[in-house]
C-alpha cells in the first residue's frame, strides 16, 4: 500500500474553520501522546457519513488535510470512493499523533493470525502497545475488514468522555445524533467512503470537547487558537447576522448598532444553538450605506465589524409549481379551460416581497396578493404555455413553459383558528350577521400547491357540524383580508333559532376533502352573554365646542373580563346608559382608533363649561365624570405656506396665486386646521381675513396692487369672502421679478376685532437665475407604455415628461427651462430621435422587444451650463394597461383624478342607501390608475373603465359586507345594490373589485 493516500478538507467552510496561518504542506504537526484517545477520535470522526462540510471553491477536504500534514498524497488520486481498512486506520493515526516514522519501525509484537502484509506489522503492533487498537476476538485483527459507522462513532464518543465499551455500545446511535455527528436517518451498519470521511474530518476538528473551551483541532496543535473575532453581514431588510470564530455567552453579549453617526434600534436578537452566530433585527429596513456593529460582553474591549449594505432589491422571481392546473377562471364562461399559476418575488436574503412586488408579464393577469398568474383561455390536459414575469427596475425575470395538467383537487386541509377582524369574542349575543367570525383554513391539492380559491374548496371538502344550534357554518367557502394578506375561509352563521345571534355551548366543525378522505376539526365555543357591571371612565381631558368628543372606556362584566362588543354595550338591556348634561345618548359606544369610546355628538357641546357625564351599567353601577368643554377653535397663528407651495422660482416666473389652502393654520389649542374649518370661519364674518404682505426692502417678489381699503405702507392682499349671495374664499397672487434674491412674505390673521398681532407667520421666496445650483436632478421617468406595439391606440395619456430640476444649496428645486439642457438615448435610434424634445410620446411601435414585453434603455440628461450628465435607465413597455389602484373620491360632474380617496361615508338614518351613489358622482366618482400611472375616472353607470389606448376593464363584483347593526340588503354584487332603512350607528362596507384583483373599499356609517 502506498502511504498517504488517505483524505482531505477545505477549512474555509461555512461553518467557520479555523485555518492555520502558517502551514506548509507535508509539515508534520507533532502532538503530545496524553492527546492519543483525542486524536483517535478525531480520525474517526473524520468518517462520519452523511456529517455536513461545505468546501469553497480553491481547496478540497483532502488538500487542506494534506497541508495540515495529516496525509499524504501525489494531489491527484485520493481515492475518494474507496472504504476504509481496519489497517489503513492504524497508519492514519500514526500520522494524527505525528509518530508515523516511531509506529512504522516498531518491532512486531502482536500475535493477530490475518495480518498477510509485513508493511502493517510496526503500525499495528505500536497502536496495540499505545491502547489505541484491539483485536476482533480468536487471534484476529480484523484485517482487510471495513469498519462501519457505529464502530467509528464510538471511538469518537470516548474522545467527549462517554464510556462505548460493553453497554455502553448500544447508546452510539442515540449520543452521535445529540451531538450532531449523524442524523436520524444515518445508517450505522454502512460502511462510509474515504470521500465521506474527508469532508467530516474537519468537522471533527472544529467540534469543541466537552469541558476545554477548545476544539479538537486547537487540543491538538493542528490549528491555532485565535483572538474571539465578529464579522457582521445585513442578512435581510431588517436583519444583520453577527458570525463569531468561537461560542460567545449570549447572556452577556450587547451590540449596538451605527449607521454614520447614527444609533439604530435593535427590536430583537436571537443566537445559534452553538453560540457562533446572533441574529439581529432592526426595527427598520437597511438601507444603502456603512453599517457597524458593536458587540461588548466577549473581550475586554469591543469587537467591531463594519460592513457596505444596499437597498432591497428584487433577486429572484420563480415559480412555485411545476405545472398548470385547469380552473374555471375569471373570463365569463363556467369551463374549466383557464389556469392559475403560483409564483413568488425574493429580495437579496431570500425572503418573499411577492405582496409588494410589481411585475410585467407576456400572459394572464398578475394577483401580488395571492402570488399567481392567472390565465384565460381555452387549455387542454398537456397543452404547453410559456409564461414570462420581469422585474424591470433589477431586470428579473422568470421564464418557464409549463404542462396543463389534470384540474387541481384539494388534498389536504387545515383549520388555522377563529378569526373576527376586531379581535371579537364569541358568544351567545354575537349576531353573526353584522359580526363576521370565520374559521381560517389552509388547503393543498394534490400537486403540493396550495389552493386559495374558495370555490374550489366549496366544490372539494365536506362540512360536517355536531351542534348547528350555536352556529351554522356557511355552505360555501370565501376569502378574507387578515393583516393585509387573503386567506381562505369559512363564514359562521346565526343558527336557525334564534336567527338573530348564536346560541351558547360548543360545536365541531370539521373539514373532509371528498378525493382523499383527510379531514381536520375544531371546536367552536360560543360564550355566556356579557352583561355590563363596572365601567370606568377614561377623561379626554379638554374637549372643545361644536366638535363630538370621544371619551374612553373599559367596560367589565361580573366576571371582571373586559367587553369590547359595541353591540353589547349599546344593549338596552345589557349595556351602559349614557347621558351628558342630562341628555340621554342613543348608541354612545363606538370602536374609534382601535379603543371602545363613548362618542359625545358635537350637538352636546356647543357652550362652554364643565358637562357631567353619567354612565349606569345593567347591574345598576353609576359612574360620573365632567367634561371640561373649552372656547370653540379658531385661527390663531400662520405657520407659512404649506409644503406643496413652491417657494424657489425663476426670474420671471408665472404669477402663483396664494390662498387659504395654500396657508398651515393652526387654532389657539396648537392644532392644524383644516382647509373647510379656516374656509367656513372666514365666511362666517366679512371682516375677517389674512393679510398677506411683502418686504418691500426688496423688489425680488412684488403683489400687484388689488383693489380694497385704503393702501398700506408695504404691497399686500388680503385672503377673505368675495361676500357674494354664495359666498367664496379668495385669495391673490405674486409675481417674480427680473432680478434674483429672496424676500420674505408675511401672513396676519385679522377678526372682526382688529388683527392678531401674534399670529403672523412668515416664508422666505427665493428667485433664481440658475447661477447658485448646488446640483441638479432629473424626476424618475417610470416605465413608458408603447401603445401601438400593445396593438392599442396612441393617447398622449401614456407621454413622459422628462423634468430636470436645479438644486439650491437649501435643498429647494426649480425646474430648468427646455432650452437649459439636451436629452439623449444613444443605444436607442428610435428612442433618441423621440425623446429629443424632451417627452417620450412613442407614437411608432419600438422594435427592440424581440421576444420580451419590455425592454431598458439609458436616457441621458445633459446639462448646457456645467456639462453634468444625468442618466436613467428607462423601460420601455407593450403590455396594455391593467387597473393597478382604485380609489373614490369626492363625486362631481368633473371629478378631481388627484383628489383625496375617501374611505368613509356617513349617511343619513331612515333612508335607502343606493350603492351606485358612490360611483354615479351623486356622492363620489371612482378613479382608476393604471401600471403606468395614468389616471382614469370610471364609467358612472357600471364602474367599467375605458383607458386612453382603448382597453377597456370590467368590474368583478361591487360588494356590501355588514359590519355593525342588523341591515337588509338587496342585489348585492351588483351596481343597483341598495341597503333599507339604515339605522343609527349601522355599518358597512362597499366594496369595488376589478379584474386583476384591484380593489377600494368605503365604510358608509348611520348617522
């Protein structure tokens, strides 16, 4: 046999080996003989089969091992798939203990009758006089015999004190797995490969024996014992990892985190199960820059570690299935010819952004919410369909051809728990009509994906109830929103008797899936009624004239437990009575900000002083409190202009108007007052008004002059009603000069009894040349849509507009003239020629697509004055437009496509609610935008939406939930939904779903 050819390791695993710094190759490392029983193991541990190694890419197992000194070979053959001999194990722990050349010429003293070859004589007979060997029984060595797993994990264990002999052999299997040396699945009867046995060598190396603080290999002299280090790494969008080269006590370990100069909060840490490595998690996200981290507890002094991070990004977009199941999708027929695809976004760390991630596609339609694609059309079992995702901005893409395969069934099922949004309790007055209470559920089909769609689940598992007195499950299946992500779930229902509320005591539900026969159950329990019996009173502390006021509140019942059912307290029976300064209030309880609060109506209020409020629980229990009611607010101070007003012009600008809305007011309680309050005390009296006035020391801005009372001693206008039969809140305008400079304009309120001296606020105006930007800056363009490639219409809806900004040094921008900087695309003939005159219209179909739906291009700016160059990449896109967001906003014959979304409507008690109000501008219109940006307002007849190109999208479903109260509905799912007779403090909501999953929702509220 030759020497050496034996095994090798890489050191610089992932599991943080400790590399000599100075090793030469074929360096003997010699090691003390009172180490024998360590270095024996450490030979057998380096046959563990199945233990984990990760070699890099420049050094293997063996070459390490080899450098260590530990074999020997020609760096070619090491013989990786071959097993090991008894006798072959003797020479390498000659080697491991550095007496090879002591062992080999050993004189022969054992008495084994099966040794054939002389070579091993000297090894065999030294290993039996050091103790480190013994023979099979009957004058046997066991020569030529391989050892097998469990005979080399025994060796290993009695190197971390576990006595193997005897007994003590049958505990093997059971100590290696605790200590990480095999796993459940190890079969301790095979025979391990020399190739095994490399890799796990260093492992053995760098397990730490029981009671030294030290690793096999430092015992041992093969390594070096090194100075406790750290090195951090941002490991998600909010994590960084701290690896240590050794175990560190987590119960003293602190970090601190810098970004710069700045202190960042740590909202958690964990540590490894071996200590080496921490887990930190930021409350917020990393971002580009320099990071260091701190960690005290280990050393005397801290160890730092500073480490270059970068913003999230996309890094991977995949599929998550292997084939296309059949569905019936959402195109009108009821076949089952359409598919639906699960996909998922990772960021650089592996975690999933799918929810947050827009993606293009060459097929279907894209649901973030849900992670799939889902595809209309007229498929077959084994058709093929090529899908495409792109990330434009990182250029991610995922592209597969897929296998139409059988329709999906569901296979499996779980029950998640009992979800009510509010976080509701369940019991016997629980009106599950306007209380919605689900039970959450989990399913797979067959294919291991998992199923959300509801009918789906309808169609496939069977509802079993034990008690349909207490609650009766609803027969189909539906989606719910649960912290911002869709699940699918099952609606519990009022029982027949009472229909009403559910009934008390227990009933099992349980799932079964009518293709595998797997089932899952849970227990619902419908609590005793609450009944009202102490409340405390919460002081708001000052509320104010003709505003309501909220009061909160902790309501307990006779068990002591708190009652967060607003129907429950507004109860005639159960309850809490309330009146304020003896005016009984209908209805008081209501859920505001998360908190039960008694709603005080602004009617209450109107004069000043203390109001006594009374509250009597159903057990008779009297609590009072006053409300301290303080002067209605009016404007007090001008803060300045808001910060939509741009306060950095050119020379010669166009004139600005500057209004009320333009204005941050507060009242005299330091608060901001809304636009409607400053507009509605104006109007309330003619002589009220803001003067606005200009430092005349400096002619950079002027006011022309306005027609009014007599002229003041600088230029001003004043803010105030037109005092028309309907009168209106006006305001007056600045022009900018020819010369540059900045001026101060000054804002003072006036009432009808002489102007607030201290309420002035002041802005500082400045006008620029050009001379003093600090830097430029170009908007981002965003993605530009090709109409006539989509096969659409072009529509000056889809132009970008590339605007360049200078930057002062105060951070203010002023947008450049056309004429002060060039625009260019020279890696794109068709693309420079159009964005010349600085707007991409894209009037001709591109070509540079090939067989994609998008593709980059660079643009740059050039700025005339210093030569700067600015560039984007800009994308470039055939996909026609989808509905990405929808919102309502105030209705009008000429909606504002801007406007604030609204999301609550308080409509009047005792009258019909028509769903179509909120779409028909009688109370608000809906605006739709697309993945470009382009907004549309939505038909005012079905909600339908033409875009400018010519695509027209369909509503799926406008749809009324109950959320408190008892309401009737009538064609829900439908424009012409109506709800009767709305009654105090009824809610709901109405919700509009588009094709392609966009969706708005508005609370309307009895009032």
């Amino acid at each position: 046999m030759r020497k050496g050819n034996i095994f090798s390791l890489d050191v610089s695993s992932k599991q943080n080996s400790q590399k000599p710094k100075d090793i030469r190759g074929g360096e003997k490392k010699v090691m003390k003989k009172g180490l024998s029983l360590f270095v024996a193991s450490s030979m057998v541990v380096s046959m563990f089969a199945g233990a984990a190694y990760a070699a890099d890419e420049k050094q293997s197992a063996g070459e390490y091992l080899n450098e260590l000194g530990v074999i020997q070979g020609n760096g070619t053959d090491l013989k990786e798939d071959q097993s090991w001999k008894r006798q072959d194990v003797v020479v390498l722990l000659s080697r491991l203990l550095g007496e090879e050349e002591v062992a080999e010429d050993t004189e022969k003293s054992h008495e084994f009758t099966d040794v054939t070859n002389a070579f091993y004589d000297g090894f065999i007979s030294w290993a039996v006089e050091e103790g480190l060997v013994e023979g099979k029984g009957n004058g046997k060595f066991g020569f030529n015999a391989e050892l097998k797993n469990q005979e080399f994990f025994a060796i290993v264990l009695r190197a971390f004190g576990h006595d193997t002999t005897g007994e003590g052999y049958a505990e093997v299997p059971a100590l290696a797995v605790e200590y990480g040396f095999a796993t459940e699945e190890t079969d301790m009867t095979a025979v391990p490969t020399r190739g095994e046995t490399y890799e796990t060598i260093v492992t053995a190396l760098e397990t730490e024996v029981p009671g030294t603080g030290k690793t096999l290999g430092e015992l041992l002299g093969l390594v070096e014992v090194e100075a406790p280090a750290a090195k951090a790494t941002a490991a998600g969008a909010k994590k960084i990892e701290v690896k240590f080269n050794k175990a560190v006590d987590d119960t003293k370990v602190a970090f601190t985190v810098k970004k710069g100069t700045v202190t960042l909060n740590v909202s958690a840490k964990s540590f490894s199960e071996d200590k080496k490595t921490a887990t930190l998690e930021l409350s917020s996200k990393i971002s580009e820059g320099e990071y260091t981290v701190s960690v005290t507890g280990v050393e005397e002094e801290a160890l730092t570690s500073t480490f270059t991070a970068e913003n999230e990004k996309v890094a991977k977009v995949e599929f998550t299935s292997e084939n296309a199941p059949l569905v019936d999708g959402a195109d009108l027929d009821t076949d089952k010819d359409d598919l639906s695809i699960p996909y998922q976004v990772l960021n650089q760390y592996g975690e999933n952004i799918t929810k947050f991630t827009t993606l293009s596609n060459n097929i279907g339609t894209l649901n973030p919410t849900t992670g799939t694609i889902e595809i209309d059309g007229t498929y077959r079992i084994n058709d093929v369909v090529a899908v495409t995702l792109v990330h434009a901005e990182t250029a991610t893409s995922a592209v597969k051809t897929f296998t139409v395969v059988a329709e999906a069934r569901v296979a499996e099922v779980e029950i998640a728990g009992l979800y009510n949004k509010d976080n509701k309790a369940l019991d016997e007055d629980t009106n599950l009509t306007t209380d919605a209470f689900y039970l959450l559920v989990n399913a797979k089909d067959q294919y291991g994906n998992a199923v959300n769609n509801a009918t789906k689940l309808t169609n496939d598992l069977i509802i079993n109830e034990t008690n349909t007195t207490i609650v009766d499950a609803a027969a189909a299946f539906t989606t719910v929103d649960v912290n911002g992500t869709t699940k699918t779930a099952l609606r519990l229902n009022n029982p027949a008797a009472p229909a009403t509320n559910a009934g008390q005591g227990q009933s099992v539900i349980t799932l079964i899936s009518n293709t595998s026969g797997k089932n899952a159950s849970f227990t619902v329990t419908a609590a005793e009624a609450l009944r009202s019996d102490t409340i405390n009173l919460n002081n708001p502390g000052v509320v104010y004239v003709d505003e309501d006021a909220y009061v909160p509140v902790e309501v307990f019942d006779k068990a002591g437990t708190v009652i967060t059912s607003i129907s429950s307290l507004n109860s005639a029976d159960k309850g809490v009575k309330i009146t304020v300064n003896g005016s009984a209030i209908s209805n008081p309880f209501v859920l505001k900000d998360g908190v039960v609060q008694i709603k005080v109506p602004a009617g209450q209020l109107s004069t000043t002083g203390l109001k006594p409020i009374i509250a009597m629980t159903a057990t008779n229990q009297i609590k009072t409190m006053n409300l301290n009611v303080a002067a209605k607010a009016v404007p007090t101070v001008v803060r300045g202009l808001d910060s939509d007003f741009a306060t950095a012009r050119l020379i010669n600008a166009a004139n600005a108007t500057i209004n009320h809305t333009n204005l941050v007011i507060e009242d005299q309680y330091g608060r901001v007052m809304s636009d409607a309050n400053v507009a509605a005390w104006l109007l309330a009296n003619p002589a009220r008004k803001i003067t606005v006035t200009e430092d005349q020391a400096n002619a950079t801005v002027n006011i022309p002059d306005v027609a009014g009372p007599p002229v003041v001693a600088v230029a001003s206008f004043e803010i105030k009603s037109n005092g028309a039969a309907t009168p209106a809140v006006v305001g007056g305008s600045i022009d900018f000069g020819a010369a540059k400079g900045s001026e101060k304009l000054s804002f003072t309120i006036a009432t009808e009894n002489g102007t607030l001296v201290s309420s002035t606020g002041e802005t500082t105006i400045t006008v620029t040349d050009g001379t003093e930007y600090a830097s430029y800056s170009v908007d981002a363009i965003g993605t530009v849509y090709d109409e006539v490639a989509a096969g659409k219409t072009d529509a000056a809806a889809y132009d970008k507009v590339v605007k360049v900004f200078g930057v002062l040094a105060n951070g203010s921008k002023v947008q450049l003239a056309g004429s002060e900087y060039k625009v260019s695309a020279d890696s794109n003939g068709a693309v420079n020629s159009d964005i010349a005159d600085g707007t991409l219209d894209v009037s001709a179909a591109l070509t540079a697509y090939g067989d994609k739906t998008e593709f980059v291009v660079p643009v740059t700016v050039l700025i005339n004055k210093t030569g700067q160059k600015l560039t984007q990449d800009v994308t470039f896109s055939k996909v026609a437009p989808k509905v990405a967001s929808v919102k309502f906003v105030a209705g009008s014959a000429t909606p504002d496509v801007n406007g604030e979304a609204k999301t609550t409507y308080d409509f009047t008690v005792g009258a019909t609610f028509n769903v179509a109000d909120l779409i028909d501008s009688t109370v608000y219109n809906v605006v739709v935008t697309d993945q470009y940006g382009a907004k549309v307002v939505a038909s005012t007849t079905d909600a339908s939406v033409a875009f400018a190109d010519t695509t027209a999208v369909n509503i799926a479903s406008l749809t009324v939930t109950p959320v408190a109260g008892t309401i009737s509905i009538t064609g829900n799912g439908t424009v012409a939904a109506t709800v009767a007779d709305v009654q105090a403090y009824d809610e709901f909501d109405v919700e509009i779903l588009y094709v392609g999953g966009a969706k708005a929702t508005v609370r309307v509220r009895g009032v």
